[in-house]
C-alpha cells in the first residue's frame, strides 16, 4: 500500500517492513481491507476465468489472506506464498480456506509445471525492484520469478499482477523482464486521469496470446476524447525552470514584441529572421581605408591626428592605429581587431599592416 511520505520498499526489506504492527492493520484498518478487496475483484476480473468452473489459482504476496478470501468466495480454490512471517500468522489466525507457503517470490515459484489455472499478486511485485541486500540483483529477480511462473501456469492461464510503480523506468524493467521470460500481455490502467483511483495491472497470457482488456473509466461518451497523461523523459527547449523563455532567445523576443504592440508602441513585423543568431561576417580587405581613423589617445582626444608614436608609421599605410593607443571595445568588436606584433589590426589579414 502506499504510505505518506517515503515508500514502503524504500524504507528496509519486506519481511522486517510487514512486522506484527503493520500486519494488524490489515485486520483492523477497514479502508485498508476495502483497498485490498476492491483490488483483488478487479485483478480475478481480468484472469477471465471460466464461469461454473472451479479453478486453481495462485496468491504470489498473499500476505494476510484477504485477496484469498474474494477467491474463495467465487468458488476457487488458491494457495498463496508470502515472505513475510507476520503477515502469514495473521492469515492463520483468520482461518483461510487456501494454503499458505513462506518463500521470497524473488527466488523463483517452487512449484511443478501447469500447476495453476491463474495467477494475481496485490502491490508485491515492485519490492523485486529494490535490492534489499548485496547479492542481490533486481533484473534477475524479476527474470527468475517471471520465469518460474510461467513455468507454473497451465498453457494459456493468464496472470495479473497489480503494482505501484514508481516511475517509468522501473515500468518498463518490469514489462522488459516479463516479456523476456515468454509472456505476451501488457499494461492494463485504470482511471488514468485520476491521481488516487489510477491503478497499474500487469496483464500476462503464458503460451498464447488474447486480447489486452480495457482499463476503468477510459470509455467516454459520444463526441469526447479519451485525453490520457504522457510521461517523457524530453526536456523542455528555451524554458527555465519557471516556465518563462530564456533570455534573448527567438521566444523570448517574440513575447517582449507582443508586449510592445499591446502598449501601442510601433514594432517591426514579425518574420523567420527573428531571433536568429547572426554570424560575424568576413570583412574585406576593401572596407578598410589605407589612411589612419581616429586616435584615442588621452592626449588627443576628440582629435583626428596621430599621436607621435604613429605618425611615423603613417608612411608606412598604418590601417587603424599603434601598439600605444588601443582602440575602445566597441572599435575591437566592429572591426574585428586583434593584437599584433606592431599594433591592432583586423584578424582576417596575416600581417597587422599591410605596406
């Protein structure tokens, strides 16, 4: 069952997580008992077993016995195997009708072949995916247990295994492990729109493969849309964690625009150049003149002539200017400048001056 706060697998290992405490809930807690027994009427549900007809089912986390109890109540007959010794006393203690065996489920199914007509399991099969001790590997538990139950199941029984996955990945290592050891089958949810009713059941056909039933509360009526939550691991481009455009990106810019029209200012039209990231253009050697600009030099400032130290390299066709009068960062960034051993020059051309 799911629990405020942190999960059930994650807080230690099944058979000291289910301990006398937690045991006593689930005859005495009366919504943990309805949970129990809702879900134990939909997973027989979906076995599709023959009516008039007893059969021989399996109870793989049987725990206290109340998924047995609906079971017997339909005319079956099941064993069920649990790991937990305390959970097991309180079936005893309720005088089951079905039979009972202590075992780790991870460890394989210790029965013969074709010895039931079906399988269910209530939210055991994803404490396989934690490994709750060194040697322990989740993947192999899960290929070990599939394999053993579809070792055990008659040819063309069903399995239907209800489990709280917590989040995709482990999903799919479940499926992935399942589909490996020879079943068909797949996901069966129900009421996939709801955070509290959704419920996960793994449907499985062992030697021949049927038709995938249908999950609760995914018929609509006439006209509607079924409008199912997807789960991808994409991120979002040009968002913040916010949810707002990144700064100086195409939608960044295209919101700031709207924002200015709807303040009535005057805004260019919008077209698929905006936004794009220029490139620096090459610059020519034609678009630099052979006379000097103007010097920024301290002492000449706002003046067009050289300093001193230039004018004798003026002759000599000096583009831009000298090794003691850098130009602004503005003047660097336009003309592409870089330093060179006699002064700034544009970095398109291999020597700083050309003569």
């Amino acid at each position: 069952m799911a629990c405020s706060g942190r999960r059930p697998e994650h807080r230690g290992p099944p058979e000291l997580f289910y301990n006398e405490d937690e045991a006593r809930k689930y005859t005495h807690n009366s919504r943990m008992i309805e949970i129990q027994t809702q879900m134990s009427e939909r997973a027989v549900e979906l076995l599709s077993l023959p009516k008039d007809q007893p059969c021989f089912l399996l109870d793989v986390g049987c725990g206290s016995g109340l998924s047995g109890d609906f079971i017997s109540e339909q005319g079956h007959y099941w064993v069920g195997i649990d790991i937990s010794s305390a959970m097991l006393d309180v079936a005893v203690d309720r005088e089951v009708e079905g039979d009972l065996l202590q075992g780790d489920m991870g460890q394989g199914i210790p029965f013969r072949p074709g010895s039931f007509d079906g399988c269910i399991s209530i939210s055991a099969v994803q404490w396989l995916c934690n490994a709750d001790q060194k040697l322990h590997n989740p993947a192999k538990r899960l290929h070990r247990f599939f394999s053993s139950l579809y070792s055990a199941l008659a040819r063309g029984a069903r399995a239907v295994l209800q489990l709280y996955p917590e989040n995709a990945e482990q999903l799919e290592l479940i499926t992935a492990q399942a589909m490996k050891a020879g079943f068909t089958g797949g996901m069966v949810v129900d009421f996939p729109n709801s955070a509290k009713a959704k419920k996960f059941f793994l449907c499985l056909f062992a030697g021949t493969s049927g038709v995938l039933p249908k999950g609760l509360g995914t018929e609509c009526g006439d006209g509607q849309e079924v409008k199912e939550s997807k789960f991808s691991n994409e991120r979002i481009r040009y968002k913040t964690a916010k949810g707002k455009s990144v700064k100086k990106s195409r939608d960044w810019i295209l919101e700031k625009k709207e924002r200015r029209r709807r303040q009535g200012k005057e805004v260019r039209a919008d077209t698929r150049y905006t936004g794009r990231k220029r490139r620096p253009s090459l610059l020519s050697s034609s678009s630099y003149p052979l006379e000097p600009i103007q010097n920024s030099h301290p002492l000449l400032l706002g003046s067009s002539s050289l300093c001193p130290v230039c004018l004798p390299q003026s002759s000599l066709g000096c583009r831009l200017t000298c090794c003691c009068c850098p130009p602004s960062k503005r003047a660097r960034q336009k003309h592409l400048l870089v330093p060179g051993p006699r002064g700034w020059a544009p970095a398109i051309f291999n020597s700083p001056f050309v003569p």
